[in-house]
C-alpha cells in the first residue's frame, strides 16, 4: 500500500477530528472531501473558513476560492477578491469552489509556494 500524501494525511485527521490538526466545521469539511477536485487540494481550516492550497507547506499558495461559514456558507474568490455565492449549503459551498478553479488546479504539490519550476522575475 501507498503511503499517504500530506494532503491525503490531513483530509483524513481532519474528517476523524483528530487533535493534532486543525479542524473546522464538520458539514463543510465533508462537504468538500466529497468533491475529487477538491480533495487533492491542501485543505486549511482557519477563522471560520476552509481554504484550499495547491501546495502542503507554508507559504500558502492563496489563489483559490474558498469557503466561509457552516451550516450557511459564503464563497470567496481568492484572497476575499469577491463574492462568489452566499446563503449556500456546504454541498452548494463546494461545489461552487470546483467551479471555479483554474483547470490546471490539481493535486497540491508537496512544498511551499511558488512551485520550485515556476519563472522567477
């Protein structure tokens, strides 16, 4: 068997509730691991929020939408650039969020942002 990724670490110690790491609403969470695009994502619960990374390690890459609220959510464009929905349920949440990800946006790389093969300027 694989071992698992750091993405796939967290997701699973965040669904279990372990207290070893961070944790956020349990409706919005699940809401969100159900979705494939979104599971393979660096997942970061903070401040009511669940945000999304494309990469495991500090500094975040922050350029994705992502989620605030419960049980009534609210979907930010990255970095609160705009209101994406509001009044959602966490399923709505999510699925919103994978709809509007960029279409190379999949699986977070291990490592902090930029991507070592990123142009510099």
């Amino acid at each position: 068997m694989a071992e698992e990724t750091t993405v796939e670490k967290t997701w699973r110690l965040m669904l279990e509730g372990d207290p070893t790491v961070r944790r956020g609403d349990p409706a919005v969470m699940e809401a969100a691991y159900a979705e494939p695009r979104l599971r393979v994502l660096f997942p970061f619960p903070s401040h009511g929020c669940l945000t999304f990374h494309r990469n495991s390690q500090f500094p975040w890459s922050n350029d994705l939408p992502f989620i605030a609220g419960s049980s009534t959510c609210v979907v930010y464009g990255p970095s609160y650039s705009s209101v994406l929905g509001e009044g959602l349920t966490p399923k709505e949440a999510a699925a919103l969020v994978v709809a509007n990800l960029p279409l190379d946006c999949g699986p977070a790389y291990e490592g902090p942002w930029p991507p070592p093969d990123s142009p510099t300027d």
